[in-house]
C-alpha cells in the first residue's frame, strides 16, 4: 500500500464529501477572502467553494455562474481521488505511466488558466 496514495485519497474523498454535503449560503454572512476584503475585488478563487458544492450536488449552470473554472478543479479533485484509491488498492503504480513533466505541466496549466480567469474578472468590473 502507497502511504501517498492514502493520503491523496483520504484528502480528496474528505472533500469530495464535504462539497457534497456541505451547502454554504448563496450569500456569505461575512468576507473570507482576504483580497476581496481589502480591495473590493474577486480574487481568482472567490466563489469555488460554493461552486464546487453545487458541482458535489450536480447543479453545474449555478456553480458555472459562481466560477467558470469550477468544474475543472473538481475534475482535478476527482482524479486525485482516483488516483489515491488506484494507488491505494491495487498494487501497480499508474503514476509511473505519465511522466513527472506532464504532470507538473497539467498542474502550471490549471494555476495559469485560474490566474488568467481571475485577472479577466477583475478587468470586466474595473471597465
């Protein structure tokens, strides 16, 4: 058993779960967001949390009006958990198959596409 695996699993599932059974308010009570506290501003990731719980719920228009990358990074999410569980129950080792570049590659592509996003929200409010 990979011990890295089991963690990538039990992270994941442990959110997976919390986003499907979570149901935050459609308008927060208070600011969490640093960035948008101060500035007024969305920061790239403001509204995931409840778009990735409306995704867990399987309410996608919603959750793509909250944030348009949200079921991206809840496909991320779920091949981590895929992963964690392949890795953990089987004894092959599937991350041997993809090379450690294309994988640094997906993930700097999905922190460049979520940067991008942000900086074209904040762009379309400030025009």
């Amino acid at each position: 058993m990979d011990r890295n695996a089991s963690i990538r699993l039990l992270f994941a599932g442990s959110a997976l779960a919390l986003f499907r059974f979570c149901t935050p308010p459609s308008q927060p009570a208070f600011l969490l967001c640093g960035f948008r506290w101060l500035t007024g501003l969305p920061c790239p990731l403001c509204g995931m949390t409840r778009a990735l719980c409306l995704l867990a719920k399987g309410d996608w228009i919603p959750a793509m009006q909250l944030h348009a990358m949200s079921p991206m990074v809840f496909a991320m999410l779920a091949a981590i958990f895929l992963d964690g569980a392949i890795g953990t129950f089987t004894p092959w080792n599937c991350r041997r198959w993809i090379p450690a570049a294309v994988r640094n590659n997906v993930w700097s592509g999905v922190l460049v596409l979520l940067s991008s996003y942000g900086a074209l929200r904040i762009a379309w409010i400030l025009l």
